[in-house]
C-alpha cells in the first residue's frame, strides 16, 4: 500500500541570527499535523535554502528571520528562485518584522508573514490551505 503523499516544507533561518526555538517549534508543529519538514538550522546562506528545496521537491519554504535583514532574504531567496525555474514554491516566513514592510514584502511575493502571536495552529492552517496536497 503506498504512502499518501505529504506536503513537503523547508524550514530554514537564513542570515547570522541565532535564535532557534520558535522555527523549532513551528516545524514541529508542520510535522505533527502530517507534513514533512525539512529543517536546514541555522545561519543558511538563500542559496543553500533554495538549493535544499529545490533537491527536496518542496512545496513550500518557511523562513525565520529575526535579524532585521528579512527584506534583503526574503528578496533574494526569490530572486533564486526566478532563476531556477522554482517560482511555483510558496515562500512564507515569520519573525520580528514590522508592519511596515509587509505590503513590500507581499509585493515581492512573500505569501504570508507570521508575527510574534500566531499560533502553531494558525500556521498549520494557512499552510494545509494555501499549498496545494501533492497528488
């Protein structure tokens, strides 16, 4: 009997910051609720999030970013994406980024952003929702 197949997710913490509990606790949330999670830990360059996605056939890519850094990350892991033909993986992402900058950030194509307060439950939501089951 074969497996039924699951979202596939990368989870990753781009750029120099260091705090990992809450992307901790998000892929293991992803991963409860029946997703595969591949998590890359810390310090991760955009090109090696998007090379781990790319290779893991992933659905999507979560980023953490902390650092003050997101609108530079977030562009470039798409910018990455463009260029090799992987448009079709959702990005999303959370962390401490300010209200301000999400509209940009959405225009660049960042699907969601989650703030300090979302719950585990709302992401698992949004992700099952806005990411299409493999068939």
């Amino acid at each position: 009997m074969d497996a039924v197949p699951r979202i596939r997710v990368v989870i990753a913490k781009p750029g120099l910051d260091g705090h990992d509990r809450g992307v901790k606790i998000v892929a293991r949330a992803l991963r409860d609720a029946g997703m595969e999670v591949v998590y890359t830990g810390l310090h991760q360059t955009p090109e090696q999030v998007v090379r781990t996605a790319i290779q893991e056939d992933a659905a999507a890519i979560g980023l953490s970013i902390l650092s003050g850094a997101h609108m530079t990350l977030f562009a470039r892991v798409l910018e990455l994406l463009r260029e090799n033909d992987a448009s079709d993986i959702v990005v999303f992402g959370g962390g401490i980024i300010p209200e301000a900058d999400m509209p940009a950030l959405q225009e660049m194509g960042v699907a969601r952003i989650f703030t300090p307060g979302a719950t585990t439950q709302e992401i698992v939501d949004w992700v099952r929702s806005a990411i299409p089951s493999p068939a």
